[in-house]
C-alpha cells in the first residue's frame, strides 16, 4: 500500500478544487485510490430510489464525494495552520507524524 500523509480524524485544508480554502475532518479513507472523504465538502447529487422496507426515502440527495490526497494538506492541532508533515521515531521505536511547523506531534 502506498504510504500517506493523512490517516482518519485528521483535520485537513483543501488546496484545490470547487472547495478550495475549506477544512474538515477525513471520515474515510482509499489508500489504494490516493482518495479520502471528507465532512462537509465535495458534495455531489445521489439519485436514490425510494426503499419503504429500509425506511429510505427517494429523490437527489447530497453525499460527500472522495478527494485525492495531493489536494489535501494536514492542519496542526497546535499552531492551528495547514503544515507539511514530517516523521520521527520515538524513543520506544514507533514512527510518529509530526508538523512541519512547531514540530507537534500529529499522532496520540
């Protein structure tokens, strides 16, 4: 799998597309398609049939289409900012994500 610079629960900046200069958080994640879905933005229409059994009612509802991860930039915790994201390795030998910035660790 290639290696990402975002993982899920991250709060990210968008660098491009119709959302450009919006943040949220990522919900999911498609390492294998580069792509990440985001709360709030990339909307797109989703004609959807009427489902009485399911209680899903029919029509063109919004969802939340994926962003590719080149488009998408990590926002610190601490300096509040989108950063580029660096990696360290912990005293105990686990490799964290750190900010480019301040040097916060991204990680728990």
């Amino acid at each position: 799998m290639p290696s990402v610079h975002i993982k899920k629960n991250d709060q990210v900046y968008v660098l491009s597309g119709k959302d450009r200069g919006k943040t949220g958080k990522v919900l999911r994640l498609f390492r294998e398609k580069n792509r990440a879905v985001v709360e709030g933005l990339n909307f797109i229409q989703k004609h959807t049939r009427a489902n009485p059994q399911k209680n899903i009612k029919g029509g063109i509802l919004p969802k939340e289409a994926s962003i590719h991860i080149s488009n998408l930039m990590v926002v610190c915790k601490r300096c509040n900012e989108r950063t580029r994201v660096g990696s360290s390795t912990m005293q105990d030998g686990r490799k964290v994500r750190v900010c480019k910035s301040c040097n916060e660790l991204l990680d728990e």
